[in-house]
C-alpha cells in the first residue's frame, strides 16, 4: 500500500508507518464505516478522529517507562 524508495532507518520507519501512514489512511477507512452503516440501514457509525502523534508518544513513553520498571528490577535481583 505505502512504497519507499529508500527504506528509513528502524526507528523512522516506525514512526513513518504509526504516525504518517496510519494518518493518510484512517479517514478513508473512517468514511468506509459510515458508508457501510448507512448502506447496511443503520444510522452512520462515525468513528471519532485520532491523533496519531499523541497516541504514538504516548506508546512509546509507556515503553520507555516499562523498560526502566525491568531494568531497575533485574538490577536489584543482581
């Protein structure tokens, strides 16, 4: 679906594939949603927009955080 014509370092390309093309592609599939409730004679499902660069900081804090929570355990088992 997304083509590079270098492929990004680890790091980037994460945050390219969580942020930038989770971006291009939720309102496409937002508005396939509500087209399809409607078709279906439902009233329209209209799913709230995302921030994906919050959502992604926030995952990657959450990460940072658990790591330091194992590290400081396995120190103490030590």
């Amino acid at each position: 679906m997304f083509v590079f014509d270098k492929i990004p370092e680890k790091d980037e390309l994460e945050r390219i594939v969580h942020i930038n093309c989770s971006s291009i592609i939720f309102p496409f599939i937002r508005e396939s949603i509500a087209d399809l409730t409607i078709k279906a004679g439902l009233p329209p499902l209209i799913l709230d927009p995302v921030n994906f660069v919050a959502m992604y900081e926030s995952s990657k804090e959450k990460e940072e955080k658990n790591y330091d929570k194992k590290l400081k355990k396995k120190q103490r088992l030590t």
